[in-house]
C-alpha cells in the first residue's frame, strides 16, 4: 500500500489481509450459492486525502434469500488524533487496522440475521516503532423465531472452532458476547441469541503472534458451517404478514444498537471512515412501535424471553 508512514515490517499485516481478502471470496460465494438469485455489488473506495488505505465494500440485495447485506474488508491506517484519544481511548502516534465485517439481513422472518467480524490492529510510536497490536472480533445470531436446534449448532460450531485453542474459551468469549450485544436502555436486552466476542487479544510474542493469527482464521473459516446451513434449511419457510411485522419491530432493537452502543461504529465514524460501508449493516426497514409486547405465550415472547435472559446453548 501507498504509505506515507514508516512502519516496521509488514510480513505479518500482509498476511492477515491476504487472509481476510480470501475469506471475502468464500464467504460471499456461498452467500450466493444460497440466495440463488442475487450476486454481491462490489465499491472499491479509499479514503479521503489526508489519511490512508481503502477497502472493498460488498453488498447483496433484493435476493430469494437476503433482502439486504454486506461483507466488507477494510486496510486503512493514519495518524491518532485527538479525537480519537478522546474517543476511542487510543495512545500513539499512527495506528493500522485491518478486517472484515459482513452482517445478512434474511428476507424471510424465520431465517436469522447474522453479524461476523474479525479485526486485527497495531499501534505505532513517532518514530515508527510497534508499540501494541491485538486481534479481535466475534459472531453471533439474531433469530426472529427461536429454533433451538438452530440455536445449539450455531454455538457447538463456535466452541468447536476455539475449544483446540482453550478449553475454557467458548464459556468465557460467549459471556463476553452476552455482555456485549445488550440494549441496556432496553432492560439489558440482547438483540439476539449470541455467539463469541473478543476483544484486545494482545499477542505475549512471535509465537504468541502464530497462535492467535491460526485462532483467528480458525473461527473465521467457521463462519460457512456454523450459518449457512440454517440459511438454507429455514428460507423455503412459509410467513405471513404478522412474521414480518414482528422481524421488523426486533430489526428496530438492531438498529438501536447499532447506533446507540457499538464500539466498531464508533470508530469507524470516530476515524472518518466511508460512511456508507459503516452504515451497511443496518436492515432495509424497522418498526418503531410505542410499547410494542408480543402476546402472552407466543413464539414472539418465547423469543424475547431468552434475549433478557442468555441461555447456555451447549
């Protein structure tokens, strides 16, 4: 990349984006394969004078199947300001990051949304030096009607994915989930069922480094089996209007946390990155109802009873 910055050696960032640039490719073929209809749009952006690195927004819609999504990789990188500082809590002088976030908005009611991202940043001194680096990311579900057999293979297919690199892990990341994915303006309510959120996983050395770089594609590459076959087995689904009606009021809950509480939007609008890539996950319509409740005893409340309360799907 065009770098005004001297950075120290790139064989480890060059690596990590190789990685993400290939899981785009996967991910949005068999995004396609499953739709059966619509193909990803491809925007290939930088950013604005004055700072570096761009990224390749993908976006499907209008499908059989998904009704809205994208699946976006982003190389970007400049200089920590003040805004920042006071923001994001970043200390340094020029900073890189790099990853891939998608987020697919079903059209039908009875197949999940779902929200995957995987990041890897550093952090450099005036001079040049690396002075931090960490992975994170994560990938959870948000079903508008509950299917608990759904719900149990999406998170073994997480906790296989990390259970080689920590026995403990899935428990702890999926409680880091839980606390995370919360409208707490709401109540402390999940806006889905979960999955696994990470955060600052700082690697101790070069070893270190090796294993959290194979964690992090391990759950990367994760990502097909865990969702694509409850895509596929939920899309033929028969709904009526009331099914939608229900998606579009937990699709509000979505939105809200989006705007209200997510760290990844926040920084992509604290470090003046593309707007229209940052936005993308939002779906392509709500209901905001005034003190919408589902009735007693339905599929609507069983839903909203376990985003109050987090079940230990495994």
């Amino acid at each position: 990349m065009d770098n005004p910055v001297m950075f120290p050696d790139s064989s480890r960032r060059d690596r990590w984006v190789a990685y993400i640039h290939d899981l785009q490719d996967e991910i949005c073929a068999a995004v396609e394969e499953t739709d059966g209809l619509a193909r990803f749009r491809e925007d290939r952006w930088q950013r604005a004078e004055g700072t570096g690195g761009g990224g390749k927004t993908r976006v499907i819609a209008g499908g059989k199947v998904f009704e809205k999504g994208g699946v976006n990789t982003s190389v970007v990188f400049g200089a920590v300001t003040d805004t920042m500082r006071k923001a994001l809590h970043m200390e340094g002088h020029t900073w890189f990051a790099c990853g891939l976030s998608l987020v697919l908005h079903p059209l039908n009611p009875f197949v999940p949304t779902v929200h995957a991202n995987w990041r890897y940043f550093e952090i450099y001194t005036e001079d040049g030096q690396l002075s931090d680096s960490w992975f994170g990311g994560g990938c959870d579900l948000t079903p508008y009607y509950l299917f608990e057999e759904d719900a149990r293979h999406f998170h073994r297919m997480l906790k296989a994915a990390m259970d080689s690199f920590g026995a403990g892990l899935y428990a702890q990341y999926k409680k880091e989930c839980d606390r995370y994915f919360v409208n707490k303006h709401r109540g402390d309510e999940c806006r889905g069922i979960g999955g696994v959120f990470y955060e600052h996983l700082r690697p101790a050395d070069d070893a270190d480094w090796e294993r959290l770089f194979a964690f992090q594609q391990a759950n990367g590459n994760q990502f097909i089996p865990a969702y694509i076959p409850i895509a596929a087995k939920r899309k033929d689904t028969a709904w009526l209007p009331e099914h939608k009606y229900w998606q579009e009021i937990r699709r509000g809950r979505y939105v809200e946390f989006n705007l209200v509480h997510d760290r990844g939007t926040l920084f992509g609008l604290k470090t003046d990155g593309r707007t229209e890539s940052i936005l993308m996950s939002l779906p392509p319509t709500v209901r905001f109802e005034y003190d919408h409740r589902p009735a007693p005893g339905s599929p609507e409340e069983q839903l909203l009873t376990v985003c109050r309360h987090p079940v230990d799907w495994v």
